[in-house]
C-alpha cells in the first residue's frame, strides 16, 4: 500500500478550509500539480454516516470537493502562500455505486482539466479497495479575498 505524504489531522486542516465535524479528507497519497490521490477513512462518529453505518451519497459529494480543496491547498502550500477558500460552482455526470462503511478508506483520484481565472474543472474517480465506486466532475471557484 502507498505511503501518505501527508496524513496528520493538523497540517490536513492547513491546507482544507473545512473544519471538524465535516472534514472528509485526511491523507495525500500521490500529487501533482494537476493531480492527486486523497484519501479518507470513515469515522463512526462522522456526522455524515447514516445508521447502517455507511457515509451518505452527500458525503462522497463532499468527500470529493474536498479531495479537490485537498489538492488546491497544498499546491498553495508548496508555494508559501495560504490556502484559499473555495466553492462548489457545479457537480457534472456524478455516479455514485457504492457507499463505504465506517472503517474503510476511499482513495480519490482528481485530476485537474482546465484553470481559468479561479475556476477549476476537474474529472475524478474515488475507489474502495481498488474498485471504482463513484466518477463525475466539478467545477469549483476560488474566492477572492476582500481587503
């Protein structure tokens, strides 16, 4: 299995602006500059797992705009500048196949396909065990600091 670049709660936080109970990230496997591995492990206690214990079709969503705030921050990061903020601008062909239960770990694969003036549009495919359990595209917009 693939050592984590980066798996620690702490620097995860830095480079996400999610905060606990809705982080959906919480390692870097591989990255690029136009790509990255994520991972997450679900929680028993993560406030978007239903009662059988499975993370809802809402948290892969999110799980995978994160993925995208993941990647995005720690280019930032590379840079020495501060991770910014960003939105969700829209959510394109999303198939969802399979939820994972608590204790298993997704990996997610984004692979950034355009950047234009803070717009970024990415492909991206999250997987449980080596199987694709779900694929779709986002678009997601920086926001711009006020001063």
């Amino acid at each position: 299995m693939t050592q984590a670049i980066i798996s620690s709660p702490e620097q995860i936080l830095n480079l996400i602006p999610q905060r606990p109970p809705f982080v959906l990230v919480d390692a870097i496997y591989e990255h690029s500059e136009k790509e990255i591995l994520s991972g997450f492990t679900v929680p028993e206690d993560h406030i978007l797992v239903n009662s059988k214990n499975e993370l809802l079709e809402s948290g892969m969503i999110e799980h995978f705009a994160q993925s995208i705030a993941l990647h995005q921050g720690y280019n930032f990061f590379l840079r020495n500048e501060p991770a910014p903020v960003g939105y969700i601008g829209s959510i394109k062909n999303i198939e969802i196949f399979a939820v994972p239960k608590v204790g298993e770990e997704v990996r997610t694969r984004i692979r950034v396909l355009q950047q234009i003036m803070g717009v970024t549009m990415v492909s991206g495919e999250v997987f449980l065990n080596g199987k694709l359990i779900a694929r779709g595209e986002m678009r997601t917009i920086v926001a711009k600091e006020m001063e």
